[in-house]
C-alpha cells in the first residue's frame, strides 16, 4: 500500500508454504505484471472511489485539511490520484515506477513468526538481494512541510449535512525530541485518552456538544503536528470549537494534575503489550520502529522513559507546545454563525 513516506508491503503464509511464499514475492518485486485488463479495471475501480468519496464529508474535510497543513508540498496531494490523472495512466507508468520504488534503498524489514534467522536470512537475500541496490526517486525538499502562512487559519466548505465535521492541528513535536515522552503524556491527558481526556470531558460528558473527540500525533518525514478531530451540530459548531480552544489554552496556562499524569502514564504503559498480541502486530511494531528511526532496544526502553515523565515535564511541554493562536481549523457543513473563516467552494488537488 502506498504512503507519504513509504511504500508499504505485507506478506503472511503458514510455514509449510514459506518457501513458495518468498518465490511468489520475489517475482512479485522483480517481474511485477502489469496487465492492460487489470490497469483498466484497477482505473475505473478508482475512479469510482473517488466518485463516491466526493459525498463523504470526512474524504472532503481530508483533502482540504491536507492542502491547508501542507500547502505545496507533495503531502497535500490525495493519495488515491484524482479524477484527472488515474485514467492517464499507462502500463508503461507503472513499470517504471516499479524500477525506482523496489529497491534496496531504504527497504525496512520485519519479521515474526515460526522462523528460525538463519533460513529468514536465505529468504530475504533471494527475495531482496537482486533488487537494484539504489532508488532513482527525486528527493522531495527537506525543510518542513508545515505551511506557516495558514497557521490560525479557519476554512469552511459547505456541504447540506446535519453536522458539521471538524479538523484541527497545530504543529506538532518531533519524534525524536527529548520531552517526547512528556508530549505523549499530554497529549494523552489534552484528547488522546478518550473519555478521561479534557477535550471528551468538556465537549461531550459536561456540554452534550459531540459523541467523540480525540487528539493524536502525527509524524511524517517532513512534519510533525498535534491534531484532533470531531462532529457536532451545525448550530454548535463555533460553541464547540470555542472550547477546544479553551481547553487548550487551559492546560497550557494552568498545566494538568499530578492525578491526570499518573492515569497517562499507567494507560500508556499497560497498552503496549496489548500492541505485541499477534505476529502481525508484533512485525508492524518493529517495522514502525524501523521507519521513525527508533533503535531496537526502544521497545525495551519505552515504558521506563514514560515512568520517568514528572508533573513539571508535562506543565512545561504544555506551556511550550500549546498555541491556541496557532490552532487551524477545517469545518465541512453548514455551521451557523461562523465569522471569520475563509471559504472553500472547490476541493484543492482535485
């Protein structure tokens, strides 16, 4: 499956059909078939997705929230192509394509399961080992994708629904940032705990205003962000967002409780044994590791590294890291008394 960053593949067999499931693979990544009659059905099977997705208030807030976030940067292209460039393209396209992706360039294996390393080392050679050692991909710019000149921004597009969807983001924290664990912590606390967090609290158990908001973070190569997401109705829209920039502006003044940060650090660190349940979820586990640059021994280390998170950790992150003024919002309805928001009457990249 394609990525922002990646190009993703999984291949699961039974033991006894691991040999001919490493043959199929390679011949898979080394004489990839392309076929007009699967090219054409594949075109109008997309096409016809995106047909369908243009009714899908959340598909359509997408799309603008990608364009607003990351401006002119590759990520704000849709993933899936638009309705002007899938039926142009050609066999001939994807051949080429298959040249530049599979390559030993920047390839990140997992594996889990009934294998012993000395037969997965034979496999993987004769799987991988003849792919071309380096990629012809053009490198995307390095700097980040953020789009500053929309930071604080409200977009409307309109579509007759009964409720509004909303996005919203800021720039995030970086993976690899020292307070790392802190913002996991917090973020937890500020949407990502579900109905313990501030967000669920405030907007659903005490105001009624939705059935659910959460927060997460998000990292790509090139941009880091907080963002959250929620539906409420079209006449309590500007009342809901109002409170979202409360809470933030809350926790961010006033931190959090040591009881919240307590709460945080027990859910995070008991979630990470139900991650390693299965051997799918313990190779994609590892292969996340792989793609955020984390060394092998952070799974060993990461519950000791929250453990270690004070309540001073998170005040601060808190105090650095939230910006209300720097809040961006994407609203995709018919909100009543929205002031101030630029609108969108025609899908960006599309």
């Amino acid at each position: 499956t394609p990525g922002r960053d990646y190009f993703n593949g999984h291949i699961k067999t039974l033991s006894k059909n691991k040999t001919k499931a490493f043959e199929l693979l390679k011949l898979a990544l080394t004489e990839p078939h392309f076929s007009a009659v699967s090219l054409e059905r594949m075109q109008k099977n997309t096409v016809n997705r995106i047909k369908t997705s243009l009714a899908d208030p959340s598909w359509n807030a997408a799309r603008i929230f990608n364009a607003q976030m990351f401006g002119n940067h590759a990520y704000a292209r849709p993933g899936q192509g638009n309705l002007h460039t899938i039926p142009n393209i050609t066999e001939a396209d994807l051949h080429e394509l298959a040249k530049k992706i599979f390559t030993r360039q920047g390839l990140k294996i997992s594996v889990a399961g009934d294998i012993n390393p000395q037969e997965l080392v034979k496999f993987i050679d004769d799987s991988f080992g003849t792919l071309p050692k380096k990629n012809h991909l053009k490198d995307l710019d390095n700097s980040s994708a953020y789009n500053e000149s929309n930071t604080g921004k409200t977009v409307f597009y309109k579509m007759d629904i009964p409720q509004s969807i909303i996005l919203f983001a800021q720039q995030g924290y970086p993976l690899h940032g020292e307070d790392y664990p802190a913002v996991m912590v917090l973020n937890y606390i500020l949407g990502g705990g579900g109905f313990s967090s501030r967000l669920m609290q405030s907007l659903r158990e005490d105001n009624g205003l939705t059935y659910g908001v959460y927060t997460n973070l998000s990292h790509l190569k090139y941009v880091d962000l907080l963002q959250g997401q929620f539906s409420t109705k079209n006449k309590t829209v500007v009342e809901a967002i109002n409170m979202v920039k409360e809470q933030w502006q809350k926790i961010s003044d006033e931190g959090v409780s040591q009881q919240e940060v307590d709460d945080a650090i027990s859910y995070l660190t008991g979630s990470l044994p139900l991650a390693l349940t299965s051997t799918n979820k313990i190779s994609g586990v590892l292969n996340s590791l792989q793609k955020n640059g984390r060394d092998i021994n952070y799974i060993n280390q990461r519950n000791e590294l929250l453990q270690a998170v004070t309540l001073d950790d998170v005040k601060r992150v808190a105090k650095e890291l939230l910006k209300t003024e720097n809040l961006s919002f994407v609203i995709v309805g018919q909100p009543e008394n929205l002031k101030n928001a630029e609108v969108i009457t025609k899908l960006p990249k599309m």
